[in-house]
C-alpha cells in the first residue's frame, strides 16, 4: 500500500489518498482544546460494510498519551521502549506479546519500520513514511509519502499508521520549539 498525504502541512489533518489512482482510503482529523491537541482520528473512508461513510478504525488520544486500534486502548509507555544506548535514536513498537515489533527510525526527512527478528535474520524494512516538508523558494514540496509492505499490512496496517503519525507530531513538536503545544504549527 502506497498513500499519499492531501495536506502537505497538516499530517493530523488529511486524507490519505492511493498513489495509483487518488483515491481517499483513510482520513485523519483532529480537535484541538485550548491545551493543544487533544483527540486525533483515523477514519476508513470506505468501510466494507457501506453502511456508515466514515469509521473511525484508530486514534491518539494525546492528552492520555493512549493509541487506541479498533476500540483497544494501550497506553504508549506500554507499547513503546528504547533498548540501546543512549545515542541510538530507534524506539520498538509492539501492541501485544503475540504481535511482530517493530523499530522505528527517523533520518534523512523519512521514518522507516523495520521488522525485528528473534533469530539470526536480516531484517527487513516493512514501512516507510517519507516527510519531505522542507520550504523552497521556486518549487512545491513534495506531499508526504507512507508506504506498507504486505507483510505489515496482515496484522498491523492501523497500528503503524498511528505509530508514524504520533512519531511525527512529536518529532514536530520539538522542532517547532516557539510553537505551543503544538497547537499552532499544525
């Protein structure tokens, strides 16, 4: 699966569209308080069921620090850790113990999901989220770019989404070290 984001500057507040043929599969919307951010949701804009437009099929709730996956609710502590040392950037992601985990890895502008084995195997890079935001004088940026292999797909396509998306809003906010919050930039 390859998508696209509709709102280059506004990842918290888009639709994610199909490379192949630019058509919406997810959005995310979030409301804000006078705090910040306080509810992000991600919907399936085309349920198998037709009954309902929308569903909401995952959020971040960041005021709890909780991501929820098809009404589950896990606290992010519990879902995320750092194993290496203290210069080693990667954190793992895992929603259960019968689960795949998952390292994730920001550099060069992309963030990479990269599938952790127990055994001796290479690893495999199983997602990436490309955010090429940076302002240019002469051309437009590109649009964000995630992309999931089937293999992350079986199990843990909602999961992953609101990984990347939570790593990146916190990744933001500590850039945008004048924003509020977070509040502003978004």
């Amino acid at each position: 699966m390859e998508v696209r984001f509709d709102n280059k500057a506004n990842i918290l507040n888009a639709r994610l569209l199909t490379t192949h043929d630019n058509s919406p599969i997810y959005a995310t919307k979030t409301n804000f308080t006078f705090r910040g951010r306080d509810i992000t949701l991600l919907q399936d804009t085309n349920p198998a069921l037709a009954e309902q437009e929308n569903v909401t099929v995952g959020a971040i709730h960041w005021k709890d620090k909780i991501i929820e996956v098809n009404g589950y609710r896990k606290k992010v502590s519990d879902l995320k850790e750092k194993k290496n040392g203290f210069l080693d950037k990667a954190r793992y992601w895992k929603w259960s113990a019968g689960r795949k985990e998952y390292e994730i890895k920001y550099s060069n502008d992309e963030w990479t999901a990269t599938l952790v084995k127990t055994d001796k195997t290479a690893a495999k890079v199983v997602g990436r989220f490309a955010v090429p935001y940076r302002p240019h004088l002469f051309t437009k940026p590109d649009p964000p770019l995630l992309s999931l292999t089937r293999t992350a797909l079986v199990e843990d396509e909602i999961f992953l989404l609101l990984v990347f998306l939570y790593s990146e809003a916190k990744r933001q906010d500590d850039t945008n070290s004048s924003v509020g919050n977070g509040s502003e930039g978004w």
